[in-house]
C-alpha cells in the first residue's frame, strides 16, 4: 500500500520547543486527583461523578491516573465512549469519534480503516499509531509493517482509549499514539444471555451482529459473531464480505487472580474499484476504473491474560498471543486514476507472529506521599514469507512468481513509569528502551535468479515526563513530554519496492509536547483544552526513486473539547428535576487548530500531508433512561492535501456532513435502529492515494433491529 511523501528537512525549532519545555515542567497535569483514586481500578467501564450527583448527564471523556497495571497520569489519556451514542454501524468512524478532536478519518468504500492524526504522516491503514486490542497489538508486524487491516467491530467494543504524546511509554513507540480497543465483559448474574442485531440499507448492506454471554461458578464467557456485507455505492467492484467472531472465557480461579482466554477469527473479501482523477471525479464520482482489484485478509490470533494482585498494593498482568494472517491482493498496475497494464500484480504475504508482554504496578509511601511505580517488558517475533507473481490477465489470480522474500522480526522493549504524588501535584517521569532486529531475504526470479540478504538492528531509549495538578472542583492542569519513535519498515530501509533504491537511514524520532486544561465542575458540564506541538524529525519519504530522510516536520496548535447537557444546566439552575423524566440533551463541539510545516530539502517550508488546518465537529445527543438515543453529528473539514509536496492532484477541498441516527426501544428486550449518513448528500472525499481520488459515500441509509434477553 504505497504512501506518498516528499522533501522536508531540518530547522531548528529551538526557541519553540524551549519556551514549550521551560512552560510545561513549570506547570501540571491530568487528574481528576483525589487522593483516594490514586490505587488502581479493575473496572470494565469508567464512569465518573460529581460528588452531590447520584450519576452523570455528560460522559466523562478522560481516563483515571491509574488503571490495573497502566499509570495513565501526565498523559492526555480519552476515554472515547461508543456507548454514549447510538449503536455506531457498519464501523462508521466519523461517528464513533464525533467527540473526539483531530482525528482524520479517510473514507473509503473499502472496510478497511485509515486514521491520521495531528499531520504526522499518511492516514492509510493507521500505519502511525499503535492499534490494540485489550493491549494486544491488532497489526500483523507493528514494526515491519505496521499497517491495520482489521479492527473489531465496534459492537464487540466497550470503549477505545486513546493515549496521545507518542503512547511511546505505556503501550510503544508510534508517533501518532495508541488506540487500544477495550472489549466487553461477560454480564455474570445469568447463566445464558442473548443478543442479536440485524441492519439493512442502501447498496444491499447487511449488517449482523450476534453475542451470547453468561456465566457459571467460577467460568464465565462471552462470544460474538459478525458479518457485513454490500455492493457499496461505486458502480462495480466495491462490494464487500466481512466476517468474524470471538470467543472469550474467563476463570476466576480466585478473588485475586483472573485468567482471561480469546480466540478471533475473521476474513474480509473485497474490491477496489480505484481512484480517480479530478476530471474522472467531476464526470461521474460513483464510477469505477480497476474492475479486477481484488484483496483479501484472513486472520486468526489466540490470546491468554493472567491477571493477579498480590495485594491492595501490588498488581500484575501477563498478556501473551499468537497469530496468524494471510493477506492477498491482485491489483492492476497504473499512475494516478489510471491502468497502464492489462495483467495483474498478484502479492501474497503471510504473517505468524508470538508474543508476551508482563507489566507490574506497585503502590508505596515514601516522602509524606501515595506513589505508584509501573514497569514491564514486551517481546514478540514474527515470521512473513512474501510472493509476487505477475498474471497474464487482469483476472487472473496465479501468474509467474517474479520475487520471494522471507522477512523476520525481532523486538524486545522494557519500560517502567513512576507517578510520585505530593498532595494535589503528580509528577511521572517514564523510560522504555527499544531494541528491533529485522532480516530478510530477497530472491528475484528470472533468467537468472538472484538473492539479496539485508539486516538491521536498531535501539533506541524513549523518555517523557507527565505533570499533573489537582485545582479543585474536578478540574486539573496536565502536561506531558514525552519522545516516540517510528522504526523503518522492510520497504523503506532494506529492500524497497521493484524500481526503488533505500538509504541506510535511521528511524524517525520525534519529540510531543502538551499542555492544557480539563475538568468536570458540574456533572452537566465537561471540557478539555490543549496547545500541542509535534517535532517529527528524520520523516522518510521519496526523492525520485530513492526512499530517504527528507527532514523534519514540525506541527503545532490547539485542541479543545466540551459537552453540556441541556436540561441537566437548566435543572441546576431553577431547582428543578425536568432532568429524571425528560433525559438528558446533550451538545457538544470540538476543534483542532493545527499549523505545520515542513523545513529542509525541496519542500522546505511546505505543509505536510494530511494537516487541515482546522477540523471541526459539533452536534447534538439526546438520550432517556430507558435506552433512547437520538445523535445529529457534523464534521466540517478544512482544506488540505494527501501529499507531501503540495501534488495539486491530492487536494482535498474543504467538505461539511451531518449524520442522523437513533436507537429507539420498543419494550424490554427490542430496540429499533436507523440511521440517515450524509444528510444533504455532499460530494466530497477525504482520502487520496497513489491510485487518485477515492470518493466517500453519498447519502446513504440503513434500518434494523436489536433483540435481547
């Protein structure tokens, strides 16, 4: 999946990161920072409230400063609660982050998922973020080829937390941070329950979810199956059939000790109709130009968790997995919006991977204060023959093999973090060391074959350090500096793709810094604001044919979020309780503000890719007690471009949508779902790639139900 980069190089940005470093230790962060909070929470679902309310009208959108085993203090840590809307569909991005600020979500009529964040690099497969799932990294190779091209569906999901400033202490180096997808727990006062839900819409989408838990003495369990199927709404070669399940059993061997068992299966069988050009786009945006490319991906990973407290004080937790991937695509070869050949590119790769990950979190008194030190190791190796042949037609699925390459990995890293607590202030410094080791082998087929060999070895030590202070009335200052770091992958440093050459260049390094404001003074009203500054040094890009450090990138700017219910402000005001037979009617805005440029080479002074200058989202939720949500969600988009060097062709014109859905109950145990995306069908995209313009879905609908006992 080609990215498009180009030039950037060094400036200095000495003065900017100085004042931001002298302003952020002088200054403190993340808490909501009782004293009594500062042990961990084993909970499958945070909530948090007000001391004179029996429960919240707004959803808290922060994590705790500590969780099981993770210290979450001095990080901009959200909690991004699906829950809190109606059932998200068919993984619809744009609306499971409608309350989140800056994430880039790139539509495409594929199921696959593209996320981009803060202009750090190419939103296609969330290739600059570690993706998780309950800390188990989703990507086949989170180094070697750290592209996602699955995540759970989001019915099966609680909620995803999402650790900004790198993520590089707590979960691994991504610059872009980490999304960790929390599943749902088992309910364990029934033996058998039941839910199955069944969506329809437009372009023969069928959308079925089904989940079976309970539990039993000391068992417990719960398993899900998922399919999505299509035609989408190109007009050939963009349907799509996704299937998947999961199965997880948990044993209470003890009150202190828990061991957690999962099993996924899935594939995803799809086409991709390929990208236009302008001219394509303005004719007929619905059109298809590749009718032949065609991907697949099936996936099966097996996992296991112990989970154990010594005491009140101490807690451990060992996660380790193994996997399996097979990734295959036959795609035309072509320039942008094109097909220059009438055969096809027929690239096989498979993927087998084990690892182990323990972590441990202790609580101690020392200097008149509670602190909690975290520490841990990870370790995985993963195997990943490849295979590209050449079809001698575009449909054909065999063709002549042209190259072979064996490709292995091993990472090892170990990280500990200390939140020291002096009253209202947390200061947590944190080190982890990352050490990757990657080989391969290449042998090119042809009169005569040739094998190339390369190895590289790379370590590096990541620091930051989070600073919290508690001002009273659920309100806290937070700040965070912490480093991250991008490894080079098997294309970009060892053996590039066919026509390609790769310089011997070290691995992007970058520097986050954050500070900002958040709290919860009423239980009616949440905020969250931040200035942010991203310095991504040695960014790898291509000059010609040559993949190389094109220079740095530096990106900046404010965040800044809230939620207000309504009927909860005008109840606290007039001393009423409208509240409690009403609901709760909840608006809610965000924004990003983001300036970057690029410094160095022939782009100097350029923006980088996916950076728009301002995203914003904003809408209303409505919501009752007895399970009715109604949600109107706007995103409106500035303009920006997909390439690194300005490429008028990735331009992406500035767009707005608003989506209607709404989860109705008709008794106990049956809801009715529906929901109308694109309201004012806009025309527009928000992904382009080395294929051309990749249309987003025009107004579209779906229709369904939900039955539970």
């Amino acid at each position: 999946m080609p990215s498009t980069f180009a030039p950037l190089i060094r400036l200095s940005a000495g003065p900017i990161i100085a004042a931001s470093a002298i302003l952020f230790l002088a200054l403190a962060s993340h808490s909501r920072s009782q004293t009594a909070r500062q042990t961990s929470q084993q909970l499958p679902e945070i909530t948090i409230t007000a001391e004179a309310e029996p429960e919240p009208q707004v959803i808290i959108p922060y994590l705790p400063p500590v969780e099981g085993t993770k210290i979450y203090a001095g990080k901009k840590a959200s909690s991004l609660n699906i829950q809190a809307l109606p059932q998200v569909q068919a993984n619809n991005y744009s609306q499971a982050f409608a309350m989140t600020p800056g994430l880039i979500t790139a539509e495409e009529s594929t199921p696959l998922v593209s996320l981009g964040y803060r202009g750090i690099g190419s939103p296609d497969r969330a290739q600059y973020f570690m993706m998780l799932q309950d800390g188990i990294p989703i990507a086949a190779d989170p180094q070697g080829y750290p592209e996602s091209y699955w995540t759970p569906p989001l019915e099966s999901t609680q909620r995803i937390d999402f650790v900004r400033g790198g993520a590089s202490l707590l979960y691994g180096p991504q610059p872009a941070g980490a999304m960790n997808y929390v599943s749902s727990m088992p309910r364990t006062d029934r033996l058998f329950g039941m839910q199955t839900k069944h969506i329809f819409g437009s372009n023969d989408l069928y959308s079925t979810f089904t989940s079976i838990d309970g539990s039993a003495g000391k068992w417990s369990w719960y398993g899900w199956f998922n399919h999505r199927s299509g035609t989408g709404f190109r007009k050939a070669n963009s349907d799509f059939n996704v299937d998947g399940g999961r199965l997880k059993l948990i044993y209470q061997q003890a009150p202190d000790t828990r061991w957690i068992f999962s099993l996924d299966a899935g594939s995803d069988r799809h086409g991709e109709p390929g990208g236009l050009t302008a001219a394509a786009y303005n004719a007929d945006r619905n059109q298809t130009v590749r009718r032949t490319d065609r991907f697949h991906l099936s996936r099966v990973v097996a996992s296991a968790e112990l989970q154990h407290k010594f005491s009140s004080r101490t807690e451990l937790s060992v996660k380790t997995w193994a996997g399996a991937y097979d990734r295959w695509s036959n795609r035309q070869t072509g320039g942008f919006g094109t097909v220059t050949a009438n055969t096809s590119a027929i690239q096989h790769q498979q993927f087998y991977n084990w690892g182990i990950e323990p972590r441990i979190r202790h609580d101690y008194e020392l200097w008149g204060g509670d602190h909690s030190i975290s520490a841990g190791m990870q370790f995985y190796m993963c195997h990943s023959p490849r295979k590209d042949a050449t079809g001698a037609y575009p449909t054909d699925n065999i063709g002549t093999v042209n190259t072979v390459a064996s490709r292995d990995v091993i990472y090892g890293s170990m990280f500990v973090e200390n939140k020291f607590t002096f009253g209202r202030l947390t200061i947590t410094p944190g080190f982890r060391m990352e050490m990757i080791n990657q080989n391969i082998t290449v042998k090119n087929i042809g009169v005569a074959t040739t094998q190339r060999d390369a190895s590289k070895f790379d370590k590096q030590p990541l620091f930051g350090l989070g600073l919290s202070y508690d001002l009273g009335n659920q309100t806290a200052v937070y700040a965070n500096i912490s480093q991250s770091y991008r490894a080079t992958t098997f294309g970009q440093s060892l053996i590039p793709a066919a026509g390609g050459t790769a310089s011997d260049v070290a691995p992007s390094q970058g520097w986050s810094y954050e500070l900002g404001l958040r709290g919860n003074p009423k239980p009616w009203f949440s905020y969250d604001t931040s200035l942010f500054l991203v310095d991504l040094d040695d960014k790898l890009g291509t000059a010609g044919v040559n993949i190389q450090s094109v220079g740095r990138s530096i990106n900046y700017g404010w965040e800044g979020a809230a939620q207000f219910d309504i009927i909860g402000g005008l109840d606290a005001l007039n001393g009423t309780h409208r509240g409690e037979r009403l609901g709760a009617l909840n608006l809610y805005g965000n924004i990003s503000v983001l300036e970057a440029r690029l410094s160095g080479g022939v782009n100097d002074g350029g923006r980088p890719q996916y950076a728009p200058p301002y995203i914003i989202r904003t809408g209303a939720i409505y919501k009752r007690k007895s399970g009715l949500k109604i949600a109107f969600l706007g995103t409106l988009m500035a303009r920006h471009n997909g390439s690194d060097n300005a490429d008028s062709r990735f331009d992406i014109p500035a767009y707005t949508t608003w989506d209607l859905t709404a989860e109705v109950p008709i008794g106990k145990n049956f809801s009715v779902m529906a929901g109308l995306n694109n309201v004012f069908d806009k025309h527009y995209y928000s992904l382009v790639n080395s294929s051309g313009i990749i249309p987003a879905y025009g107004r579209n609908f779906y229709v369904g139900g939900s039955l539970k006992f």
